[in-house]
C-alpha cells in the first residue's frame, strides 16, 4: 500500500451555513450545550447539526503506520507552511510529521534533479543550494521542523524575511544555514546538520560558503556577520573557525557581532 489513500471521514454540518467542521467545540450557552461552527463563528444545539460522510486523503505516518486524514484538526498551528500534517499518536515525537501541503515526507525527503543543476557544487557528491522555490522551501521546512525537534533553541523560520542555503548530497537533503539581512552585516540565524551526518565539516562547509557568497570582506571593524543565539555546538565550531573566543563560558565577538533571536 502506497503512501496515501483515501479514507472515509464524518464532517458535521452547520445548520445556519452549511459549511463542513471536521471536528465540533462544544460551550455552555443559557445552561445549554452548544456548538460552534468554525466558519460562520456561532454555536448550534447537537441535534441540529447534519453528520456527513466523505473521502479524504490520508497519508501514511512513518513512525507508528497509521494513516492521517488531511484536516484542519491534524495540521501543525506552529508550522511555517500551510497544512503541515502530524500524526496525533505520534506528535510528540521528532518523526511526528506526516506530509506538508499534500506532500508526503518521503517524497519531500527526496533529492530533485533540477534542485542539483541549480546548486553550487562543492565537492564530488554534496551540493550547496539557494532556497527559491515552493520544493525548496518543503525540503527546508522538513529539516527545521527536525531541528526543532530535537534542541528547543531552533525556532520555526519565518519565510519572508529569512534566507537560506540547503546542503544536500544526490540522495538526501544534509542542512541548512539560515541569514537575514536587516543592516549592513548579515545575520546569521540558524545553522544545522542533520544527526547521522555530523563531524563531517558540513557545518564548516556551510559557514565558509556563506562567508565567500555574502560577506566576504570585514567591515571597518573587522566584523564579517552577526549571530543569532549560538548553541554550544556552533559555538565550538566559530571557536574553531577564529570568528569568536570561549573565555570562562563566556563567548566574544572576535570576528562577528551577537545578536538578539527575531
């Protein structure tokens, strides 16, 4: 069985609008029990409300194998990208998501050919990509919803106002480095490799890439970007690369500038 199928699901419909609620909040209204209609915004008795079946697709979660419906009540809230499906049994867990706009991870996971024409390659098979397109941005919203997961210091990336660089090898997706752009320096937000892929230099690769590409000469100062909130790890890695000093656990600003989160 593939990937998705199509399932049978129960809406309720609103008696006033007729609209389909794929779930139903209930809420004591002059000592009676009523529910609210998420499209026209008021609340109905019980009885009055029309079950209806219909199909929708559902698509396979990875972790336990169930089969999640693709509904409003299964969407991620938190998420960067519209209709990013979790498996309820699985939420918790660092491989709860299930696809995102229609798009099952696995497909998601997946290297495109046009996505390796358009990247700079490196070395013999690990690529460094610009983030441009919807694909793109799917791939990247995949390995931040990873990174978030796993440390509590990633955040949810907003899309407009934060550029990003992928790494990526012919078969899988490796990184990313995430920048903006609010000033003369660049600020460099994010920066992960996924877990089975680290104390490789990817990370380093990423840094002097971006160094190369967007400021490749210090200011004045000899400040070359700013950094956002370094984790330990990436703080032994600037340490390493000579843009900052660990002194007593206390960080300095050799090469760079440290900044507030967005």
């Amino acid at each position: 069985m593939g990937v998705k199928k199509l399932v049978p699901y129960v809406y309720f419909q609103c008696p006033n609008c007729g609209h389909l609620n794929s779930s139903l909040s209930g809420k004591e209204i002059d000592n009676e029990v009523k529910y609210l209609c998420f499209h026209c915004q008021k609340h109905y008795q019980e009885k009055k409300w029309k079950e209806v079946k219909k199909k929708v697709w559902a698509y396979k979660c990875e972790t336990c194998g169930e089969y999640v419906p693709n509904l409003d009540i299964n969407w991620n809230v938190l998420g960067s990208i519209g209709k990013e499906l979790l498996c309820p049994t699985c939420l918790h867990r660092k491989n709860g998501l299930v696809a995102i706009d229609g798009h099952h991870i696995s497909k998601i996971r997946a290297v495109k050919s046009d996505m390796l024409k358009r990247s700079q390659q490196i070395t013999d098979d690990i690529y460094i990509l610009y983030v441009k397109t919807k694909w793109d941005r799917l791939a990247l919203r995949y390995l931040n919803y990873m990174a978030v997961k796993e440390e509590q210091s990633f955040k949810v990336m907003p899309r407009r106002t934060v550029k990003n660089y992928l790494l990526l090898s012919r078969h899988k997706f490796i990184g990313y480095l995430a920048w903006s752009e609010e000033g003369r320096l660049p600020i460099m937000r994010q920066l992960f490799v996924v877990q089975e892929e680290r104390r490789k230099d990817y990370a380093t690769r990423l840094i002097q890439y971006f160094v190369e590409k967007q400021c490749p000469e210090p200011n004045k100062e000899g400040i070359y970007f700013c950094i956002e909130s370094p984790n330990y790890a990436s703080s032994r890695l600037f340490a390493k690369l000579g843009f900052i000093e660990i002194k007593d656990d206390k960080l300095i600003g050799v090469k760079v500038r440290f900044v507030h989160g967005l």
